[in-house]
C-alpha cells in the first residue's frame, strides 16, 4: 500500500475499525462493517489487489482482525487454512467435516477449491522480527492439502520466510499455503486485517456467507 494521502485515509479507516473492537481477544471475525465494502470490492484500494490475481470476478468471503498484543501474544504452530463459512449447512459431495466457530458455520471443501483462493493480510503496526510476523513454507500450496503427519516434512523441504512488514503494507499468498505464528519475544501491538478472497461459486445449494450483513462476531 502506499504512503500517499490515499494510503493513510485508507489506514485510518481500519485504525478506527480496530479501536471498535474488543480489546482482550486475539481475533474478531467481522461481518456487516459498511466501512470495508468499497476498500475489498475488486475495484477497491484492497480488493483489486486481490483481483489481480484471481480476476475481476473475485469476491471477499471471509475477514478477521487479529490483534496481537503482550496480554494476548498466542502462538500456532504450522497449519493449513482448511475451511470456508457458508450461509446454511447443505449436505455436498466432498465438503466435510462441519464445524461451528463463533456461532458462523464452517466447512472443509476439496483442495481445488482452496487452492482457487487467497489471503491477504494488511497490517496496521509494523512487524519487525521480534513482533510475531507470520512464517510461511514457500510453494507449500502446491501439495494441496497435507496430512498432519507431513506437515514437518514439507516444512523442511519448502523452507520458511517470515513476513517482514511495516505499517501500511499488504502480503497476499495462496489460502492453502502451510504458515505458523510465533509468540512475540518484545510484544507490542501487532493488528492485522486477514480476508479471504475467492472467485468461484460453491456447487449445489452451498453459498458463501460473505461479509454483508449482521455485526462482528468473537
């Protein structure tokens, strides 16, 4: 993103979203915030950094604030980003298991469908390496979904890059790609904005739940 006056109007907006939120929770899925529509349509300052990539077609499907601070410095260790949020549980061939989080329904879909997706983080505090940055296996999205037991493996053959960033700046990678949080060994508050960018319909009676409508959830 850059430092221009447009930039700025454009972080100050999300500063305000973050101060809105909850203070003593890690991450807050959001939803019916009027103030991210026009910044992740696919002509927006954000969105259209997604269309790039997947096309004009592209929509965002999920979004999450993460807020990492001395009170919540959690870690995770490595992990692939495996489920989606639909509107209603409908019974389809190869999406499964179900879950429910923060009261918003979830599901596993096959891989290609994962891997038609990406993630982009926008970051709204600058995250040096002693500040958690997040640590991804390049072209660990390749292998699609990975059994548990093989994620140390594939970790080790792909390598990790941490992702570096300041105030301001936007990394966006494949959903599917196996990444991993650190605690903080100096915490300071480390905000970032996640969304989930998709271009494909879900088959049958499966809909994506989106980010209109209703309040953030915990």
């Amino acid at each position: 993103m850059r430092s221009d006056r447009a930039a700025l109007s454009i972080l100050g907006a999300l500063d305000d979203l973050a101060d809105r939120q909850p203070q003593d929770r890690a991450g807050i899925r959001l939803r019916g915030v009027e103030a991210l529509a026009p910044l992740l349509a696919n002509d927006g300052s954000l969105g259209a950094l997604a269309a790039r990539t997947l096309g004009s077609g592209c929509r965002p499907v999920r979004a999450i604030l993460f807020d990492k601070t001395e009170a919540t410095n959690w870690a995770l260790g490595w992990h692939q980003d495996r489920t989606i949020v639909v509107r209603e549980r409908r019974e389809t061939p190869g999406f499964g298991p179900w879950t429910v989080k923060a009261g918003l329904i979830h599901v596993a879909p096959p891989a290609d469908l994962l891997a038609g997706m990406v993630t982009m983080r926008v970051h709204l505090d600058p995250v040096p390496a002693d500040n958690a940055p997040l640590l991804i296996a390049p072209g660990s999205h390749r292998f699609g979904r990975i059994a548990e037991g093989d994620i140390d493996a594939v970790v080790e053959r792909c390598g990790t890059i941490a992702c570096l960033a300041e105030r301001g700046d936007v990394w966006l990678y494949a959903t599917l790609i196996l990444h991993a949080s650190e605690a903080a060994t100096r915490p300071t508050r480390r905000r970032v904005l996640q969304i989930d960018f998709a271009a494909d319909n879900l088959p049958g009676d499966l809909d994506w739940l989106g980010l209109q409508g209703g309040e953030a959830a915990p």
